[in-house]
C-alpha cells in the first residue's frame, strides 16, 4: 500500500471481508448526518442505502462500500478494488449541473467522475471510458508520473489550477455538462471548491455526443476515495415524461391475449430529476382523439372581464384589467386571491415585469396553500388558526402570508434593491439567488409554473422557462427567517387558496392566461365493449417533451359463441336442409363444426375454391391494373413488378375465408410493400359508369385506386422504417406497429387469413400464421387518417372484389395459393336424406377460442 499506513476504517473493512465485493451497505448504522442537498437539485444517493438499490449499477472488478463516519458525520460512499464504476443507470442527462463532496485518504488516491456516455450492461466501466468523458479526481505528488490533476478532463485537457484540500478533507465539485448545438458536443465546465479549474468544449465526435449516464470510479485496491452529498440539476429538460400502466379486471386473461370481462388500465407518469414537470397524460382509444387522463386544465383567468371578476382582492391595492387582457398589479401590500380550495395542482400563468429597467425590478408573489381569508379573520380569537399570528388574525392579505407560503416573484437588481430572494424563492424558507432565478429579460413574458402535492407536509416544485428552479417539502419543523413568522408547523394545510400579490406602488408586474390542472389521482380507465381495441398513451411535460406514445392491444371477448339452427323439411319428414348461424359479441366466430350421428366433426363453409393455384388458366383469370404487373412464375406463384398497381380477380365476394402464402424476396436490406385489397366495387365498371360511386373521390377513374378510395387495404409490410402501418394494418384505419404484425425474417413464407363478414359495416379478422393480429369493423363514421380519403360512410358494400397490390419499383413480393371459402349460410348448410331418426351436434369456437357447449338436435327422415 506504498508503505503508508492503512487508515482504522480500511483495516476494519479489509478484517470483515468488505472490500471484495461491490457494495456493502451499513445496516447498523445511524446515518444521521442527512445528504445535503441545494435548491432545484436531486438526490442521487440517499445517503444510507446500497446504491444498488437506488438507481446504481456496478460494472466491472470492486464496487463501493456505504461506511458509517459516526455522529454528524453520517455515511459515504468508499471505493474498494477496481478498475470499475458505479454509474447511474435509471436515467440519462444531457443539460445538467452535477455535484457532489469528495475526500481522498492519501494524495495519491485515484477516482474520477465520468459523464456522457452509454450503458453497455456488464461492459459499461470499459465504454464509459472510451465513450464519455472523466473528471479526474487525483491530487497526487511532484513527479509521482500523473500530470493530470484534480479537475483534469482525463487525456484530453489538463486543470487551469489547483484549489483541492488537503487528503482526509471534503472536497465541493460541481460539473456543469451543457450540450454546444453548434458543434454537436458538450461543454463541461469544473469547479472546485467554488472556483473554476477546467472549461473543456468536446472534440470528439464519438465521445458524449447526446444524453448519456454518470458514473464514479472505483480505480484500484490502493485508491480510498469517497462521495457524498451527489445531486443533480438539470439546466433544460430534454427527456421526456415516462409512463407505466396497469391491468385489472374481474375475469381472466386467455392463452389467446383476449380478457373475458372489461378491464381496467391505470396510468402512473413521471418527470424525474429536476423535470419541468408532468403536463398531462393522455390516451385515445381505437384511433380517436387523444384525451387528457383526468382532470382537464382549468382557465381561471383567461383575459375576460368574466373570468377576473371570480377573483377577490385583499387589501391593500389593487389588480387592474387591462385592455390587452392582462391584470396589472397597483400599489399594495395586498393579494388578488382565487375563491376555489385546491388539493394536489399543478399552477401555471405568465408574469412580466413592467417596471422601467434603471429602476429595478418589480415585486411580487404567489400564495399557495392558505385557508379561506375572508373566513378566517371573521373567527373567534379562540377559533383562529395556530398560523394567524399578527397581522394575519385581521388581515387576509397576511393571512396567505402567515399561513400559507409565497412563492417568490422579483428579479429586483441595482440601487434599489433591498430583496435578496429571488424569483422561485420560497418567501423565508429557501431562497434563490438571481442566477438560480434564471432570469429573464425585463418587459418581456415569463412562463411560471408551480406544482404542489402531498398532505400538510406538500412539496413544490417550480419551474420557469421549462427550467426546474427547486423543489421544496414543507415538512414540520422549519423556522421562518424572518423573526415572528409562523413555521412550517403551523403550516401544514393539505388544501387551500391561491393568490396574486400586488405588493406595493413601485412594482408593476402583469400576469396572464393563469390555469390550474388538479392532480388527484385519476380513475382508471375502462375498455369495457366487446371486441378488439387499441389504447395509445403518453405523457407531455412543461417544457414541451413528448413521450414516445406506448400502445396496448386490449380485447375483450365475454361470452362464448351462440349457434342457432334452422331445419328446411318438406312435409316434416323430408329430406332436411339444416342451416347453422353462429354469432359472437366479442372475438368473433373463428369456425363452426358440427357432426351427425357421432360422426367426425365437420367444419361448416362452404366449398373452398383455388383463386390462383398452379396452372396458368386460374392465373389468367386475374385483371391488371393500373402501372406495374405480377410475373408468374414457374411454380405459379406471382411477383411484383413495379406500380403502383393492383391484380384483382373479376368475380364478387360476400362473407368469405380468404388464405394466401406470401414472402418478401428484397435483398438489399429493405424491406417490400403491399397490400389485399377488399371489398371495392368492379373497378372497370366504376371506371365506365357515367353514375359514380360516392367514394370516387374527384372523380377518380382509375381502376386501382377505385379500391383504394372505395374498399379497404389490408397492409403487407414487415419494414422496420418508412412505412408506420405495418403488416395487418387496415390502412389508415387501424394501424398496427410491428410487435403487433409479428414479422418474419425476408424470404421467410406467412400465411395469410383474412375473414370478411357482414353487410356494408363487414368486420375483417386478419390472421398470420395462424394468430390472429388484427380486427376491424367497416362502421360508418370512421375518418381515414390521411388527409381528402373517403371515410368508411362511403366504403358500406355488402360484397365486392379482391386484388393483390404491386407497390413500387423496388417491391418484390411473392404471393402463392390464393383460396376462399364462402362462408354465407346458404354455401354451408347441408343436408340429411338418409331415412332413420338422426342426432345432430353443433358448436363454435371464437378466434379468443372459447368453445360454446355442444347443442344437439335430433332430425327424423
């Protein structure tokens, strides 16, 4: 250990068997001496707890041990063995301020914090090396062979100076990362001990490029390094919101995917680390419009003479409307409040400070929390509120004072500025400076934003300009900084009022569009009606992120199939025609089977003709339209060629089972487009008629996109970019993604099942390789997502055509054994004319494959 003493807490960890594995935690200590932690920072460590546990990964030899330094010391993280890292797996930064306390038992220990590089599992210690960037954390000798310092950006810039402590004293580092739009790479500006060692702008482009992960170095098993207090900030909110989801329903979930009874999705969002702050969440089922999840915003000042006379002044002073439909704050010391109680909101409004810049900067504040004021300076002595000391047991303007909490707003500068709380301070409790204020300029529009949650004991966060300012909790406790004040334990109101300080004659402080969102918890949300659903979720935050929409495929099916039959016999003791009609209110009826007389089961359909088999004469029965064409192969199968175009066959359908093999053959790593065309009407006919159909849009002739504008396309399309609907998609209806197309590698055969039910609001179940992925109902008033097509209003045809599309020059899809089944009852129906007394049974089973119980029914010929 280069001849140095070992310091007590190593040899009492190396005695236990601590430093052999990657963290240890201190069960049996006390931990007192709690992280601290700045204004508008996160914790990243709570300070007693294994690490693993909060968020923390170790990648790579050693890890780090939680050791207890005893009373008002509290715990610290220690590095044992290495090379490794503990690095910060549950979120990535990229515009951020990170800091943290750091000490060394001896000068030559050796650490660094990394920053800006990717997760790679167990191998991450290794890219964080070669892909993001070290802060070094090594004082060193003279002449010990490392010229890189505390401070350095290892092998890349060396430390402007040398501010660090002595070894066995705390050291303050604070790492700002701030992405440079210009060159596309970080600035990373060091300070240490409160100056400025290192302004590093990146120089490789491989290295921290976009968010990444942070990380501290365990280096060897002679390095002591420890970290405490390590917090985060974030300077502008880049991630977005993420959104998780639960499932709940009193029935059961079957092999097939479907839900026997309706179920209930909850939602949960969150915006971690400083974010600006979950906006809302919203859904939207089956394709409609997206919904807020909950509470919808409520304008409570929208610039109307209607909506600024809900609001009640409290002397003294004075809000006035102005004719811009903003309100001006005159003279003061007084609050413009609301008269609605609030629990759990989010409060957002603009504020601009009018007052002409040489003076300074204009007053103000916003009050949360804080009972009726009217009511409460009407109360007994006996009957007032603990908070109503002072002025607050006549005034109501003190009232929010005393017993709620004032949310600063000032960005006061020069001679005439006596406020050293700034913007976003909480009034008495936690201040801000004016650069944690992140100020504005003076004349111009400011977005503020206040959320409050919790009990008595709430936390704010506020946010301004999409940058998180701080969060506080008004835990009990904490004393007021101006003497006489109630403290947070008066304060403890689980609901109240919000207000608008006018605060005195020179200010002049505007605000407009002022909105509340409450945050009670939303109920779930219910898909309760049978059949087949999409639910689509997201979350925004203030800054404007958008998260990534999360889409969960919900069926429900209720009930088993219900067969009827009809029994056609001349005289009673004929021949028997026996005609079976199943019904299902939820999956649909999958097949229908039914036996005589003990028999073997037999499914009931009709003939099952080959549309394109083998031989030349059932290709030629087929009619090319539009550009392009299908090659016929030897095999008989055909190619697409070119486009856009469709192969459609000339006889009509009604209720049918269509089936097809299909593969894309494209070999230069794209993927083919294409497409089943249904139910359109003749296209040559719709072309011809001097009367045309309702869905030829413009007067559309052309007989390809007769079944574009008039039927419906059933995608085919397993490409993982490009083309959002993907195989199985109704196009521009009911779109699927492609964990819901269940693609297949290129050149790999899927089977194909599409079956086409019903009047003019069919319903198509589209199958692939044997599951089903798709169900959609043709019901009028369904909007197609692209811009001037028909909507299914004018697609209502009880039967029509089916055609094959060719897509484009560099589609290559081969299509084989096209057959359909007919499925109207009169195809299927069969017939006894055996003489005797017959038994009949009959079932059907549902594509959620549930079975109905056996009907049976005895027939005499």
């Amino acid at each position: 250990m280069h001849g140095r003493a070992l310091p007590l807490v190593l040899v009492l960890l190396l005695a236990l068997g601590l430093l052999t594995v990657p963290a240890a935690t201190a069960d049996a200590a006390a931990c007192d001496r709690a992280p601290s932690i700045d204004p508008g920072f996160t914790s990243l460590w709570d300070g007693v707890g294994t690490p693993t546990t909060q968020g923390w990964r170790q990648s790579g030899p050693g890890g780090f041990a939680v050791v207890d330094d005893g009373p008002g010391e509290g715990c610290r993280l220690l590095s044992t063995g290495g090379l490794g890292l503990l690095w910060y797996a549950d979120a990535t930064f990229a515009d951020y301020e990170l800091r943290m306390q750091w000490r060394t038992e001896d000068a030559t220990d050796n650490s660094g914090i990394f920053v800006g590089f990717p997760s790679a599992g167990g191998n991450t210690h290794n890219i964080a090396i070669s892909s993001g960037y070290e802060v070094q954390v090594r004082e060193g000798t003279m002449g010990d062979g490392e010229d890189q310092k505390t401070g350095s950006i290892y092998n890349q810039q060396r430390e402007l100076r040398r501010t660090a402590r002595p070894a066995g004293e705390w050291n303050d580092y604070a790492i700002t990362v701030e992405r440079n739009e210009t060159v596309g790479r970080p600035t990373i500006t060091v300070e240490l001990n409160g100056e400025v060692v290192n302004v590093f702008q990146g120089t490789e482009n491989f290295r921290a490029t976009d968010a990444g992960h942070i990380g501290l170095q365990n280096h060897g098993a002679n390095d002591a390094v420890s970290f405490r207090d390590i917090q985060v900030r974030m300077l502008s909110d880049a991630q977005p919101p993420v959104t998780t989801h639960e499932l709940h329903s009193d029935g059961e979930q079957l092999p097939s995917g479907w839900w026997t009874a309706p179920v209930e999705v909850a939602l949960d969002a969150t915006d971690e680390f400083g974010g600006s702050g979950l906006a809302r969440t919203e859904y939207r089922l089956d394709g409609g419009e997206w919904t807020t999840h909950g509470a919808p915003e409520e304008v409570i000042f929208d610039g109307t003479r209607e909506t600024f006379d809900r609001w009640r002044q409290a002397p003294s002073g004075s809000f006035q409307l102005m004719p811009d439909g903003t309100m001006h704050t005159v003279g003061g010391l007084g609050m413009l409040w609301y008269p609605v109680e609030y629990g759990d909101i989010v409060l957002r409004f603009q504020f601009r400070d009018m007052r002409p810049e040489p003076t300074g900067g204009s007053n103000s504040g916003v009050f949360v929390r804080f009972p009726d004021p009217d009511e409460a300076v009407q109360r007994a002595p006996e009957d007032r509120h603990a908070c109503q000391t002072g002025s607050a047991q006549t005034s109501p303007a003190w009232v929010a004072i005393s017993c709620g909490h004032e949310i600063q707003v000032y960005d006061g500068t020069g001679i005439f500025d006596f406020e050293p709380q700034k913007t976003g301070s909480i009034y008495n409790f936690s201040p801000l400076t004016l650069d944690e204020a992140n100020p504005g300029t003076q004349g111009e529009w400011q977005d503020y934003e206040i959320r409050v949650e919790g009990g008595g004991d709430w936390t704010t966060t506020i946010v301004r300009n999409g940058q998180v300012l701080q969060t506080w909790t008004n835990s009990p406790g904490q004393d007021a900084a101006r003497a006489g004040d109630p403290s947070t334990d008066l304060r403890q109101f689980a609901r109240g009022h919000i207000g608008l300080q006018n605060h005195g004659y020179p200010d002049h402080m505007q605000f407009r569009d002022v909105r509340v969102q409450r945050l009670e918890p939303a109920e779930p949300l219910l898909i309760d009606e049978p059949g087949r659903h999409t639910l689509e979720y997201r979350s925004v935050d203030s800054a404007g992120n958008v998260e990534e929409s999360t889409t969960l495929r919900i069926d429900i099916d209720p009930a088993a199939p219900v067969t009827t039959a009809t029994v056609d016999q001349p005289g009673g003791t004929g021949p028997a025609t026996i005609t079976l009609q199943p019904t299902d209110v939820g999956a649909g009826v999958a097949r229908t089977e039914y036996r005589v007389d003990g028999g073997a089961w037999t499914d009931y359909a009709g003939p099952t003709e080959t549309l394109l088999g083998t031989s030349r004469a059932s290709f030629d029965e087929w009619i090319q339209a539009g550009p392009g064409s299908f090659e016929r192969q030897p095999d008989g199968s055909v190619v697409s060629r070119g486009g856009l175009g469709m192969l459609w066959h000339p006889r009509s359908f009604g209720d049918v089972h269509l089936t097809y093999e299909w593969r894309d053959l494209r070999t230069d790593g794209g993927r083919s487009n294409s497409g089943l065309f249904v139910r359109f009407p003749n296209p040559d006919e719709a072309a011809a008629a001097g009367t045309m159909h309702d869905c030829q849009r413009g007067g559309e002739t052309r007989p390809e996109w007769v079944a574009i504008y008039c039927g419906q396309e059933l995608q085919m399309y397993d490409g993982a970019t490009g083309e959002t609907q993907k195989t199985g998609s109704v196009y521009n209806f009911a779109p699927l993604d492609l964990q819901q197309a269940r693609t297949v590698p290129t050149g790999t055969w899927s089977t194909y099942e599409v079956e086409l039910t019903g009047g003019g609001d069919w319903t198509a179940t589209i199958s692939r390789d044997g599951e089903v992925i798709n169900s959609f109902t043709n019901t009028p008033g369904q909007q197609s997502s692209r811009s001037g097509d028909p909507g299914t209003d004018l697609r209502q045809f009880a039967e029509g055509h089916i055609g094959l599309q060719n897509h484009g020059s560099s589609d290559l899809v081969q299509i084989r054994n096209v057959r359909v089944t007919d499925l109207s009852p009169e195809a299927a129906a069969f017939v006894i004319d055996t003489p005797g007394t017959h038994t009949v049974e009959f079932r059907s089973i549902d594509h959620a494959g549930r079975v109905e119980a056996t009907t049976v029914l005895t027939v005499t010929v």
